[in-house]
C-alpha cells in the first residue's frame, strides 16, 4: 500500500522548539511531501537544516498555509492566536505547542500514551501541553489507572530552554561572566539564573501561584477528564539547559506498593524506570536530554502516609515535553482511530 506524504509547516522553526521539531520529523521518517520552515519576518531567508537539505525560512503569513496538511505550531502564543485558525481554515490540521488553546473545551489536549482517543475529536486545532504536564502525566497514568489519584504535590525543576532559544543564550552566558566575576544584567527571566533558582516561571496569578503552576492543575484536570483532580504544584526554574525534573508526591485512592508501582512503569511505553540506589542510578537532565523517554526514580512510599507514593520524574523538556508529544499526535492522526 503506497504511505500518504504530507505538507508539513512548522511554525517557530529558528526556535528551541521549532528546530527540535524539524529534528524528530527527520529522524523518525514522518511521511513528508513538502516542508516549510516559518518563523517571523526577522528570519526571513535564514536558512534551516532539514534531512540533508537546506531550507529557506520565510515569513508566517496566512498565505504560507495554502496547500498544508500539517501545521506544528510553537511561535508563542499570540502568534497561534493569529495563524492558527488561518492554518485550520485553509484545511490544515494544527498541532499548537503553546498554551494559546489548552483550556478552550472543543480543542482536544493531547497526551498520546494517556488519551489518544481524544486526537480524533478535533475542530482542525490539537494542543499540546505544558511540558511539565506532559512528562508527569505519562509516569502517572499507569498508577492512575492500577489504583486511582486523590491528590498531587508537585516541585519541578526546570531547565532554561523551556524559556526559549534566547534564554538558553542568557544562561550560558550568564554563568560564564559569574565566573570570571563579572555582573551581567538578566533580560529574558526576572533576575539572575546562574548559580540560583527562581521560584517563578509565568507569569503570577490572583491566587499567588504562576501560570505555570496553574498550567500543571488546569491540564492534568483536562487530560485525565477528571475536573476535581486536586493538585497542587510549585514551579522552579533552575540553571540546567535542557531537561525538567519534577519530586512528585502522589496519593491514590488505593494502596499501591512502591514495588508495585516500579513493576507498572517497568512495562510502560514511553517510560524509562531508573532506580537502582544502591548503584547511584537515578533519573538526571543531563541524561535525559536529547532522548525521548520519560525517566522516573527514586520511587518509594510516602512515610507519612500510608496511601501516597513518591517520584521523581525527568524528561527532555523540548523532545516529550514539547516538539516529540506533538509529532506523535501527527502520527497518530495520519494512523487513523
Ligand atoms: P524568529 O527567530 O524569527 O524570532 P524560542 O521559543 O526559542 O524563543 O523561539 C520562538 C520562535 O517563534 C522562533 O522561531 C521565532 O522566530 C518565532 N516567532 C517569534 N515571533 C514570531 C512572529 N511574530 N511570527 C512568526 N514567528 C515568530
């Protein structure tokens, strides 16, 4: 049977992001008839590397999108608002990486492993979650589903490309004038990010916590379709470049064995168990970056309660936690219910 190629767009292709998602497209062999690298007008004629090829970056205009089958999105949000519905109207299926749509009830939120299902409901826009959420979720819906969730207290420690390309460059060079005793002036995150940690990534809310916080409760809620889920969770930006790790506590609604648990995520798609102790073995970012799993560790029962569990998760915030989780929503679509 001849395989269907499509005309893919990414959106933010110069990005953190975006060249994350040209790279996965490459090397896992999405059926690709035509490729077109957006970015803002800035970029237009810079040149992106795609399988061997040299791609002209133009100008996201509503006129790039004629002739899109695919449309992977992660420009910023405001960015989404404007071209996403122009890219869904011109007949393409849009895979929005931003928080643009997340919370809208008729775009579906997708992460494949825990509700594929929800791919085939869309109106021409999927989103794509948060990257914390993305990674949490795929190691909880195993325990979700063996013994029920009561509750979720969540710490993550994320890296600085979440923040984008730009903040990337400001973190290397930030900790390099630390060392040589300089002070640099911070312009992407609010104060310095070499050699401290920032308790606030997005921006804050009424309630005191930050949209990011807020993010992790709205779309666990969403993704595992259960509206009351109590979560709670506290949102840390630290100097690592790539991959987030989050302590996870988890209290279900049945006792659940530590041991239990590791066997689960043991045989779980997507999910790599590393947690051997004894050995020094353990999840870390700087492991986890440039891989596709989600790594989680350091599993065992909560002492002070005796239905509660915790882990600690770590995956590549630009691979699951963004550009690979929206390439495997287009590979599941082009697959079919
Ligand atoms: P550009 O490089 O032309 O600014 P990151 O998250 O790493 O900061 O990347 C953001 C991505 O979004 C980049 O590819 C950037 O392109 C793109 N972008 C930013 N503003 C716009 C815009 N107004 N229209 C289209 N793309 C944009």
């Amino acid at each position: 049977m001849a395989v269907t190629h499509y005309n893919v767009a990414v959106v933010g292709a110069t990005g953190a992001v975006g060249r994350t998602m040209l790279d996965i497209l490459e090397t896992r062999r999405f059926p690709i008839a035509e490729i077109k690298a957006l970015a803002s007008a800035r970029s237009a004629g810079k040149k992106v590397l795609f399988a061997g090829s040299i791609l002209d970056v133009q100008e996201t205009t509503p006129e790039a999108f004629e002739g899109i089958d695919i449309a992977l999105f992660s420009a910023g949000a405001s960015v989404s608002k404007k071209f996403a519905p122009i890219a869904a109207e011109a007949g393409a299926v849009v895979i929005d990486n931003t928080s643009q749509f997340r919370r809208d009830d008729d775009i579906p939120l997708v992460v494949p492993e825990v509700n594929r299902a929800d791919i085939f409901k869309h109106n021409g826009i999927i989103a794509n979650p948060n990257c914390s959420t993305i990674q949490m979720l795929v190691a909880l819906d195993p325990i979700r589903k063996a013994a029920g969730i009561e509750r979720l207290v969540i710490s993550t420690y994320q890296a600085v490309s979440g923040a984008g390309a730009s903040a990337m460059e400001e973190a290397r060079l930030q900790c390099q004038a630390t060392i040589e005793g300089k002070t640099v002036q911070p312009s992407i995150f609010p104060h310095p990010i070499a050699f401290n940690v920032l308790p606030h990534i997005d921006v804050f809310q009424d309630n005191g916590y930050t949209k990011e916080e807020m993010k992790m409760v709205w779309e666990t809620r969403k993704i595992f379709g259960e509206p009351n889920l109590r979560v709670s969770a506290t949102c840390v930006r630290v100097p690592v470049l790539t991959g987030h790790s989050e302590a996870v506590n988890v209290e279900t609604r049945d006792k659940i064995e530590a041991s239990k648990v590791r066997e689960l995520l043991e045989k779980t798609p997507g999910v790599t168990v590393v947690d051997d102790p004894a050995n020094l073995q353990y999840p870390m970012p700087m492991n986890a970056a440039g891989t596709d799993p989600v790594y989680v560790g350091r599993i065992r029962e909560d002492l002070s309660h005796d239905k509660a569990l915790n882990l600690w998760i770590v995956s590549d915030n630009l691979r699951k936690g963004a550009a690979l989780n929206a390439v495997q929503i287009a590979e599941e679509w082009i697959k079919g219910e």
